[in-house]
C-alpha cells in the first residue's frame, strides 16, 4: 500500500477529483447526450427522504401511455467518491425507451463526505422508498429492479443483501455492471492484461481508503461479497445479471461473484463482454447499445406482468 491508501491522503485526492468532476460537468453532460441521441429522455426530479438527508433523484419515464409502468432504480459509477448521475443518461434514457420501465437514477452520497455503510444503506431506502411510493408516482413498485455501473453495482449488489436479509422488498432482477465486488483485496493485486488500463491501483487505493478507511472492515459483505470471507448463504436473494468486461481489473471478482449467484441459484446470466476495458460503454456506443439492449431485455422479462 503507497502512501495513497492512508486515510488523510486519501481524503484529499478524493476531495480534488470531486473537483474536477464538477468543473468537467459541462463536458460530461454533452457527451452523454452524444451517445444513443435517439433515444429521448422524458424526465423530471424527484426528492426522496433518507436517513442522512433529502436524496435528488433523476425519473426518466418511457413515452407514451404506460399505465403503472415497472420500476428500476439505478446507481452511477465513480469510485464511491464522485457524484455523476449524468454519466447514466444514456443507459436511463435507452432502458426507459427500450424496456418500457421508469428509471429513478439516484444521485447518492459520496465519501470522503459519507463514508460506508452510509451509502449503501442509503441506497437501500431510496429503493425501499420507491418500492413503497409508486402509486403515488405513477408506477409499479410491486414490480421492481436495481441495478448499476461499477460502484453503483456494488452498490445494486448490497441493495439485494439487504433486502434478502431485512425481508424485501422484493427485486425481480439486479443488474451488476462491471461491479467492484472485492474491496479487502489490494487493489494492486488485480491485473489487467493492458499496458494501460482505466483503473489504476492508486485509484483504487484512494477509492478504498476514502470510502472505508479500516481495511479490517473491508471484507463486510455490503462490499466484499466476493470475497472468500463471506460465505452466508444467498438463497432467496434477487435474480442476477452479472456483466463483466473481459480486460477490466474488476471482471475476477465479478467472476466470483457469479458464481456465488449461480450456486444459490439466483444467477439469470453472466455476460463477459469482449475486448473492453472498465467503463467501455461511456466512449464505445455500439458495445453501449449491445450491452443496454441485453440489460433492457432482462429487465423486461423480470417485470412483464
């Protein structure tokens, strides 16, 4: 471990990428809007109440008449320290267009500011929240999935753990993309077969140590589910489509993973997507459109009445 993964450092790296983040806001909004421009997003705001404050929401609604359409609640990347639910827009507006469903796309806490388990559990009543309030919103709680996009599929992942252990709500389908699934493993343990890959370990270093400084901690399975520390048994929990990039340091663990899913008998499907890197649908929008197409499908079929 560099100097990168103590907890001080780790809070002000994570601090300047926050930052630049918000100063890229602009950029990171077009470029979005640039990927999949067919597909129009029809949206509106929602605030839904946590433990830890008033959580914004983005709500993309399917076009047309759609009486009391189901519901996915999706979760952004970025470490667990970066803010960006507009790096989703593409695959919310596709998933409402595509799989006929409201997108609720949850703009959630961060560290080093929230610090775990507060994102998890956070996340948790966000999606018992909407599960509970649908009628009121124009649609289906009773037919709910989750889902997201590294961080935010280990974020899906613990939204499915704690409503397997807490007795709901019932999901029909997680949707795990590209999920960092192993936080007590060094990051610098996780190879890629790149000379440069997106994820770089002093990434992960500033990722783990912002968002869980204790590394005693780290094998919590909120966040390490696919560490061998774990070993609950996961029958019950919710469906899963588990998708891995086949050059991603994070596909082993997504691995893993997969197969813990597959031998409570709650695997759906494992897709390794090939030839990409961690991230591959933000630039690459024909493997985004094959990706998003699987993802709408079996989302559709988790929720068809």
């Amino acid at each position: 471990m560099s100097i990168l993964g103590t907890r001080l450092v780790a809070d002000v790296v994570a601090r300047l990428m926050q930052g630049a983040t918000v100063l890229a806001a602009g950029a990171i909004s077009r470029r979005a809007g640039r990927i999949l421009p067919e597909f129009t997003g029809h949206t509106l705001e929602v605030t839904v109440p946590t433990a830890i404050g008033p959580t914004r929401a983005v709500v993309y609604r399917p076009a047309g008449r759609h009486p009391s359409p189901p519901v996915h609640v999706n979760f952004h990347g970025g470490g667990y320290i970066m803010r960006g639910v507009r790096l989703d827009d593409p695959l919310c507006r596709y998933l409402a267009a595509e799989a006929g469903v409201v997108v609720v796309n949850v703009d959630y806490a961060v560290a080093p500011q929230h610090r775990f388990p507060a994102p998890p559990h956070q996340a948790f009543e966000v999606v018992r929240w909407v599960a509970e309030n649908g009628a009121e919103h124009g649609w289906d709680g009773a037919r709910l999935t989750v889902g997201g996009q590294s961080a935010g599929g280990g974020l899906a992942a613990a939204v499915a753990r704690q409503a397997l252990e807490g007795g709901g709500p019932p999901i029909a389908l997680q949707v795990l993309h590209y999920p960092p699934l192993d936080l007590a493993a060094d990051p610098g343990d996780k190879p890629s077969p790149l000379a440069k890959p997106v994820l770089k370990p002093w990434m992960g270093e500033v990722f783990d140590a912002a968002y869980l400084p204790d590394r005693s901690a780290r094998t919590d399975p909120l966040v390490s589910p696919a560490n061998p520390a774990d070993t609950a048994d996961l029958t019950g929990i919710a469906p899963a489509l588990v998708i891995t990039a086949e050059l991603d340091r994070l596909r082993a663990e997504g691995v893993r993973y997969a197969r813990r899913l597959l031998k409570a008998g709650a695997l759906v499907e494992h897709h390794d997507v090939a030839g990409v890197d961690h991230g591959y649908d933000v630039n690459d929008a024909e493997k985004a459109r094959e990706t998003y197409a699987l993802i709408a499908r079996r989302v559709g079929e988790a929720t068809r009445a």
